[in-house]
C-alpha cells in the first residue's frame, strides 16, 4: 500500500496548534470581532492591499487600481466593488504602482518584491516592458509625468531611474544605507525625495541623481512621504508624522501617534494618517489637534487615497474602505466609543540581521 503521508512537519489548522504569546492571542480575538464592522463600506479582496492609486480619467473616475500580496494588480470598481481587470506577472508580492498617460493611452507600472517592475497597458492588460536592474525587493516608484521617467525604490538600498518610452536605465542614485520605504517629486519635478528605512529622507537633483541635502529628525523607518504646497510630510516608525520645512530642512510640527504611521494624505487644512494600529487619524494642521478617527480595519492600513470629499484606504485585513471627508464628517466624532482600541506594545527585542524589526515585522505580515 502506497504511503500517503505529507511530507515535511504537520501543522494544523488551529491557532490553539501554535505557541502564541497572550499579546498576539488578544490581537486576535480583537481582530475576529472588528471583522464583523461594515464601517467604511467595505470592497473585499483576495488578498492584502499594499498599494492604491486612483485612475486619473475623468470618464474612469470610479475605477481603482490596487497591488495585493498574493503577486497581482488589480483594476476595481469603487462603486460597485467588483474586479474589474487583473493584472498577472509578478512572482512576488506587488508593493507599490502608479500611472503614466502618453498619447491618450494609460499605463500601469507595478513595483514587486520579486526584484522587477512592469509596465502595463490598462486597456489591453499586455505587459509591454519589464525593468530589471534591482538585487532586492522593489517598494516604492514616482513617475516624472513631463519628461516620462520612472524612479524605483528597493530594498537593495538604490534608486533607478528610467526612460518610460524605451525602457533604458538612466541613473543610479546611492547614498542611504538601507532600503527605499517611499519616494516622491516636488510639483516642478526638478527633486526626488526619498524616505528610507535607515531614518533619513534624502533630496536628489532628479535628472542627475546628486544629492543635495539630508533630513534628520526621524528615529527610524520612515514609510511615507508627500511634498504639498513646498511643505514635506513624513510618516515614521517612530510613531509620529512630521512636517518639515523645505527651506530650512527642518521639522516645524510633530505629531505623536500610539503605534507605527504607515501612510498619509494632506487634504487642505488637514493630515491623515494610517497606522500599524488599524485607525485612521484626521489632524487638524493650525494647531496639531486631532479631531477624528475612523475605525473599521482589523489589520494595518497600509495605503489610502482621496478624490473629492473621500477617502479610499486599503489594508492588511485584505479590504478597501471608503470615508466622507465633507467637512460635517471629519468635525462629527466617532459614535461607538467602545470600539476604540489601544495599540498593543511592542516588545524591544536584539535584532543582528540585516533586517530592522519594522522589516522583520512587515515581512512576517505579508508572509502569513
């Protein structure tokens, strides 16, 4: 009789088969209770959202692309929530995309951990070019759309540039000391600024790649950054959002947060923010106040967006909600008081990899 034994160890399904600490099983708990919340509308998918962008068509203003930890990207349909197309290639998590129109034509540009960005046509789904050039996971991309350069980000430490027609490499911009977290132009597009998980944010001449100045002021991973109104804001690992003045390079306003700030938008007279803790923070800019909190994720928000009066957030918990951000919204405080969740500590731990422990950490998220 043949043997049908699995190889390798036996692992059941149960999280009761695994040593859990009390911290982890109360975050789970929690979790299974916040699944049930339809705060935000929420559009399921089939796996972790890591990265949003909103179609810039005027005639395709409901539509969403989004990069998921299972290796796809995806075009949805905010209204409806359906899938509208899929885009397949990647052998790895897709952890950032954006969009390039040239000729009336729109292309999609997804960024993976499998070392390689693609270029897309949307209309097709025709994969039309693959750049290969990083030794680590891609994380983050910018796109120049006047002179139709592509900036990529890797945990290989480095920045590419590229020529979106053809496709060549044009530079490579070095000088942080570990990997890319998020990378953004000034509105002139003469800059690229980068934000690295070493804690720095460096200023490049983007078509040469020179450095030419380096922001200190964060303790460690910086995840987001966005440059508004000659204005940069950062957001960070060490728990807060800093703003930071371009003149000066300076941070002139900090914001404190209870767990890590993985993204942000600044909308007017207001921040908001995304963090490790599954809230979302809206702060009021005059005076550092926050003033509301959405609450309705049971994991990370990892990325959000906004057109109009809403906010999109995607997240870990693999769904994509929806926020009004009417002045009457964002100024009505959270009903359901008893929802509210403190963020749970986290235990400082001698890490000598090469990793820090927000990577070892992100890792282990995307990988479960």
């Amino acid at each position: 009789m043949t043997d049908k034994t699995p190889v390798g160890p036996q692992i059941g399904n149960s999280a009761d088969h695994f040593f859990q600490s009390d911290s982890d099983l109360a975050t789970q708990e929690r979790r299974t209770a916040k699944r049930e919340n339809k705060a935000g509308d929420p559009i399921e998918c089939t796996s972790k959202v890591l990265c949003l962008v909103l179609s810039e068509k005027a005639e395709e203003s409901e539509y969403a692309y989004i990069g998921e930890s299972g290796f796809i990207a995806k075009r949805i349909n905010l209204l409806t929530g359906k899938t509208t197309k899929v885009f397949k290639g990647h052998t790895g998590p897709v952890t950032c995309l954006g969009l390039w129109y040239k000729d009336n034509d729109e292309y999609l540009i997804t960024g993976s951990w499998d070392k390689t960005l693609i270029k897309w046509n949307t209309k097709t789904k025709e994969s039309i070019h693959t750049f290969v050039a990083h030794t680590d996971f891609v994380k983050s991309l910018a796109i120049s759309h006047f002179a139709s350069i592509l900036y990529s980000g890797s945990s290989d430490n480095f920045i590419y540039s590229w020529n979106l027609v053809t496709g060549e490499q044009l530079q490579k911009f070095k000088g942080h000391s570990r990997g890319i977290e998020d990378l953004a132009l000034d509105e002139t597009e003469t800059f690229l600024f980068s934000a690295s998980s070493d804690g720095y944010i460096r200023k490049w001449n983007a078509n040469t790649g020179e450095c030419s100045h380096v922001f200190k002021g964060h303790l460690t991973s910086v995840y987001a950054l966005k440059i508004f109104n000659e204005e940069m804001w950062t957001a960070s690992a060490d728990k807060t959002v800093k703003r930071w003045d371009l003149e000066t390079g300076e941070p002139d306003t900090t914001l404190a947060h209870p767990d890590f700030v993985k993204c942000l938008v600044v909308i007017g007279p207001y921040v908001i923010t995304g963090s490790r803790d599954e809230n979302i923070r809206i702060f009021e800019i005059g005076n550092g106040d926050m003033i509301n909190k959405f609450e309705g994720h049971f994991d990370e928000v990892a990325c959000m967006a906004v057109r109009g009066i809403t906010l999109y957030t995607g997240s870990l918990d693999c769904t994509i909600r929806k926020w009004s951000i009417a002045e009457e919204d964002i100024r009505t405080k959270t009903e359901n008081k008893k929802s509210l969740q403190k963020s749970i500590p986290i235990k400082k731990e001698v890490n000598s990899s090469l990793l820090t422990e927000e990577e070892e950490r992100e890792l282990a998220e995307l990988m479960e």
